[in-house]
C-alpha cells in the first residue's frame, strides 16, 4: 500500500468524502479530460457540453480536498500549497466562464448600427451600439491578371499576366497591351465607369491594343469572358482574375453610447476591441459582399481569476524547482 493509499485508509475508508479527494479519481480525472479536449478539436461545441463543464468541476473538488487533507503539510510545503492553489484558480475561473459568460455573433454591413448579439441559444442586447465604419481585406500580394490574346488577323495567340497599371510586350514586340483602368468591383455611375469598393466582385480592366495599324481600346469583364463589344477589332482577349491569397481582413467599428461615439477601434484577426467588461473579434466575412463583417462578441468574467492562477502556479512550480535544488547535496571537487 503506497502512501497516499495509507492516507485515505488512515482517514476513514472509502467513504464519498474518501472518494472525491482520492488521488486515484485525479488519475482518473486527467486521462478523461485530456481525451475529451483532443476530442473537442473533432466535435462541435464539446466544450460548452454539460459533461466538459461537470469534469473540471469534480477535478476541482478533488484537487481541494487533497489540498485541506494535506493542511499539516502546509507550513513545512508553502510551495506545494502555491501550486495547488494556482491550479485551483484556473479552475474555478474557467467554471466562472462556463456559468456566467456569454458569447454570441454581431453581423455587420458597413454604416450599420446595432447592439442586438446573436447567441446560439438566443440572442441578447450590448450595452452600447457597435457600427461598422469600415471594411477591407489585405492580401499578401498584388492581384494578377491573366489575359489571353488572339491576334484575328495573323492568328496567333498569346498568353500574359499584367498589373493593374502594367504594360506588356505582345510576339516580341510586334504589338504592346497597356491596361488603361482596373476596376475592381465596376459598375456605371452617373454615365461613367466607377468601382463600389476593392473587392474583386465584378472585376473589369481597360486595355489598349497597340501594333503598326494603330491602337484600340477594349473593355473586358473577367465574370463574363463571352462578352466582347469591339466587333471590327483586330484582337479578341479574354481576362481572368487571379486574386492575392488574403492575409488578414480588417473592420474599422465606432462605440456608440447615448448617441455619441464613445471609441473607435480597427479590428483584426489578432487584435480585438475590449470596452466595459466585453471583447469583439473579428471573426468573419462574406466573399460575395464586399460590405459585410461578421464579430465575435464574448464576456468573460473568469479570465482575471484565471490569469491570477497562472500567476500562483508559475510561483509555485518555480518555488518548488528552487526548493529542491537547495536541498541537493554539493557534489565534491
């Protein structure tokens, strides 16, 4: 019989109090929890399970009464105590979270106000309005465009990529394209060629053909190749729209208080906004709506305790590291 196995039998046998501050229910405990969060990477909403939320719960009444069971050793182990207590911390943290936190998701369109969250069991309202100022989407490179011309006189076609402002040599020189205007999202306003936004969601480009005969100008819709108003032109070029792979994408938000902006924050993956108590992620946008952003909204009344039990078991681990090599016996020169 090992010593902890002494202790709970020097104590009273297996009674339900025996039972919860029983190491053995701790290494039962531990495998649980560690498969149960590898699984919670698989299924949806694991975490906020009932079964996820009883397990930390019954750790932490374990863990405690370990701790009160073991009250002689306290004065002679602080840093055991320490370390007990960070752990428990962290627990009853994070049950504080579980009980009383709330999350739920804001969908924005750019100039829109709201303070109405939807949650997955309900919804409820902010304590302040959020609008979406801003919304845009950073890409690690340039977009490329990809343009296949056929020459309708010679019969030759040929393949390039150009930039939005680029210029390009055609069979070695004997004609050159020059893209005159980048349209990312066109649309005609007021009688004149114009984009709504930077989004790629009706992409046009301006080009000019230019060879010994003279120049001419096309205007090509990489969402409809079959269109082509040059009839008499002497090239025919089709265009497609090769995207930058997007980096991050970014929402410029205004705290609306009482009519009043209160705050501005511009938000991104890594960097949220946190106002009275509550904390907004970006957390998604519509590839088909250029005016669209989706935030996270949560609360979490646990995290300065749980950050507190962070803070006790680093001290507590660092302590008890000290401890032991204090008491390490000098190895003779």
């Amino acid at each position: 019989m090992n010593r902890h196995n002494k202790e709970e039998a020097a104590s009273g046998g297996w009674s339900l109090a025996n039972l919860l501050g029983s190491t053995r229910l701790l290494y039962g405990l531990l495998p649980a929890l560690i498969i149960l969060s590898v699984a919670g990477t698989l299924v949806d909403d694991i975490y906020h399970s009932v079964f996820y939320t009883f397990l930390p719960a019954l750790l932490a009444v374990n863990l405690g009464l370990c701790t009160w069971r073991r009250r002689p050793m306290w004065g002679r182990r602080p840093d055991v105590l320490t370390t007990h207590a960070g752990v428990l911390a962290i627990l009853a943290g994070g049950m504080v979270t579980a009980v009383t936190g709330t999350r739920g998701s804001l969908p924005l369109n750019v100039g829109e106000l709201r303070d109405h969250v939807e949650a997955g069991t309900g919804s409820f309202h902010l304590p302040f309005g959020v609008r979406l100022a801003d919304f845009t989407i950073e890409r690690h490179q340039d977009d490329r465009h990809r343009l296949v011309v056929a020459s309708l006189a010679d019969g030759w076609t040929e393949t390039v990529e150009t930039t939005a402002q680029g210029t390009v040599s055609l069979r070695s020189g004997a004609a050159t394209l020059k893209v005159l205007g980048y349209y990312p999202d066109f649309v005609i306003d007021g009688g004149k060629a114009a984009t709504r936004s930077q989004s790629p969601n009706n992409p046009a480009l301006r080009l000019e053909v230019s060879d010994a005969k003279g120049k001419e100008a096309q205007w090509l819709f990489a969402k409809f190749g079959d269109f082509y108003a040059a009839p008499k032109s002497r090239y025919k070029v089709t265009y497609e729209l090769h995207p930058g792979r997007i980096k991050q994408f970014r929402s410029d938000v205004e705290v609306v208080e009482g009519g009043w902006v209160a705050a501005k924050a511009s938000l991104s993956v890594n960097s949220p906004l946190r106002w009275k108590g509550w904390t907004l992620y970006q957390s998604g946008y519509d590839p088909d709506n250029p005016y669209y952003s989706s935030l996270l909204v949560s609360r979490d009344p646990g995290v300065p305790v749980v950050y507190a039990g962070f803070l006790l078991l680093c001290v507590g681990v660092t302590w008890t590291y000290l401890r032991a090599g204090s008491r390490r016996p000098a190895v003779p020169s």
